[in-house]
C-alpha cells in the first residue's frame, strides 16, 4: 500500500501528525443500545509502516487490553514515522460478557474474513477487515491462553515470510512457534492481503499477568524499531538470548476424570516420560500419571485441577537444544520479573 494513500477509517480521514478516537459501529443490542469498537489512530508527521495492533478478538483474553493501554502512553510514540491503528477491544460483545465467542456462540478468529451480511461473526470479521486491517501494512494481534490455562509468553507466526521471522525475532520472546495459518483466523486473512502479522499468546483468560503485559508493551516497541517507526532503542549491556523456534508442539492429556496434583510449572524443561502430574479420584483410590511424551519445554498448562477424561492438560513444544531455550526461558523470567517489582513507572505493577 502507497503510504501516501490518504488513510481513512468509517470516513474519517487521518491527516498526519495527529490523534484521533473513531468508534466503528457494530449494529445494536436488542435494547436498541448501539455498539462500537474503540479505535485509537496515532499518526506520524513523516511516513512509515502502518501498524495495528488489536487484542480481545476472543472477548475474555484481556491481559491485550492493558497492554496496548500502557502501549499508547509511551512518550516515544510522539516521535513515530508511520501510523499505529490500536484496537484494544474487538469482540465487545464478547468482553462486556466475560466470554470467549460472541453472542451467537461463533469464535471470531474462525470467522475471518467474514462478509457484510453473514452471522454477527461474519459481519464484525468483515468490518474489521475492510476498516483495520486494508488500511495495514502490519499488524500484532494479542491473545492469551483459554480460561482455566496459562501460556508462556510466546510468539505464534508462519516463519516461511522472511519479514514476518524477522519481526518474530525483534518482539523478544523466549519462544517462537513456527504456525501454519489456520481456516477463518485473522492471521490467514491478513496473510491474503500480503500483510505480515505476529500472533503474542502469553497469560490466561479473564486475568492479568503482570510479566505478561510488560513483554507485551516491550515487544511492540522492538518490532516498531525494527520497521523504523521509532528511533533504535539503547544498546543492552548483556548479551542479547535469540529467542528459540519450535516447529512442533502437543498437548499431554488426562489419562481419566479426577483431580489433577500438576507438578511441572509453566516454563519448565522436561525429558521424555518426566511425570508432569497425577490424576486421582477423591479418596486416591486410583491414579493415573502423565507424563510428557519427548524434551520440550511447556509452554502453556492448566491451572483447574478438576479434569475430565481427555483434557488438555500440559502443551509442550519440542526443541533440539532444551539448554539453549531453558537460558532463555530464565533469562526472560528474570528480566520482567526484576522490572514488575523496581519499576517507578506510575502504572504500578498488577499483582
């Protein structure tokens, strides 16, 4: 897309150099109340890349919401070459009810690219697309793990594009997931439009995760670096970990119905047949281990203890080098973690 197509959002034209809220209208309630989705545009004076960057697409994944509201406080977006376009709520249907789906019970990010008269999925993909994503050159879409799970901060994205690895790299995760695009999902219908766009899971459903939020804001700000939309950041003193990419992942599962007594925390290494957790009945009677099928590190678990036959229970992705990732993994850790408790930022940490 020529940068010097003048962007316009539900008609509204953006002039560089400047800020503005738009609210896309989303139809009505039943009350005859409307809705709209919330659009924040920043503008550069100069040219550049324009980035979205959207979170809630499944209305209870909330810890996007916070991140991309600290995000837009930074001083350093004063001085941005290019356009951010921040959608930080785009199933409010779906967060005014704490739930994942819409109210017809459809998943929006299998309903992609949507079209104009379909479902109520249908028709919010389809206004996202037209408004959001076709004024994009980029785009960073924030999610987290279903309720009741916890993922590890991790970036999903199809590291076959060149410059979506690169901005992969530049977000500073310890783990990449190289993942093919899935049917209806927002990144495979950006893919159509040619736009390279990052998946950031990290976090659990209806909670805020404070090391989760802060990788977050950090992450958006090293891809901006990267596509020059901010000036480089200052040089780190340490040596710089490369996150590490897994080309395949699996869930281990509950081998019955009963309590789980999990023993392996998120982010932990494990070797083929570690014993990640116990499954027993009430009185403990019977019990049923499950173990972890190769080495790999977890990147995502529950955290319900009351589990049904077949649950996902612990997500593990397999790596050559479990070493080089477990540095990573600590590394990562202790870096966020050392900043939630010294920050003087006046958005204090969230415990």
């Amino acid at each position: 897309m020529p940068e010097e197509t003048p962007l316009v959002i539900n008609g509204i034209t953006i002039a560089p150099g400047s800020k503005v809220t738009i609210d896309l209208p989303l139809g009505r309630l039943y009350t005859h109340t409307p809705m709209t989705i919330p659009v924040h545009v920043i503008s550069g004076k100069k040219p550049g890349p324009r980035l979205f960057v959207s979170a809630a697409i499944h209305g209870d994944e909330i810890n996007g919401v916070e991140i991309i509201r600290r995000f837009l406080k930074l001083p350093a977006l004063k001085r941005i070459k290019g356009t951010i376009i921040a959608v930080p709520i785009v199933n409010v249907h779906g967060l005014i009810n704490h739930s994942r789906y819409l109210p017809d019970r459809r998943d929006l990010n299998r309903s992609f690219p949507g079209s104009e008269k379909g479902s109520l999925a249908a028709r919010l993909a389809h206004l996202f697309m037209r408004e959001i994503v076709a004024n994009s050159t980029h785009g960073i879409d924030l999610h987290t793990g279903a309720i009741h799970r916890s993922n590890l901060p991790q970036i999903r994205a199809n590291l076959d594009n060149s410059e979506t690895e690169t901005l992969a790299r530049a977000f500073d995760v310890p783990v990449i997931i190289s993942s093919n695009l899935r049917d209806g999902s927002l990144r495979e219908a950006a893919a159509e439009y040619g736009i390279p766009m990052l998946l950031y899971e990290a976090g659990e459903a209806l909670r805020f995760d404070e090391v989760s939020i802060r990788a977050g804001v950090k992450g958006i700000t090293n891809v901006m670096r990267t596509l020059e939309m901010l000036p480089p950041g200052r040089s780190k003193s340490k040596k710089h970990k490369e996150p590490v990419v897994a080309r395949s992942s699996s869930w281990a599962r509950a081998p019955d119905s009963g309590i789980l007594r999990a023993m392996v925390p998120l982010g932990a290494r494990v070797k083929k047949n570690t014993l990640l957790g116990v499954v027993a009945d009430p009185f403990g009677e019977t019990e049923a281990n499950v173990y972890s099928g190769f080495n790999g590190i977890v990147i995502g678990r529950t955290n319900l203890p009351l589990v049904n036959e077949g649950d996902a229970l612990y997500h593990i992705a397999r790596f050559e080098d479990i070493h080089e990732i477990e540095a990573k993994v600590d590394e990562f850790q202790e870096e966020h973690s050392h900043e939630a408790i010294q920050s003087p930022n006046p958005d204090s940490p969230i415990i």
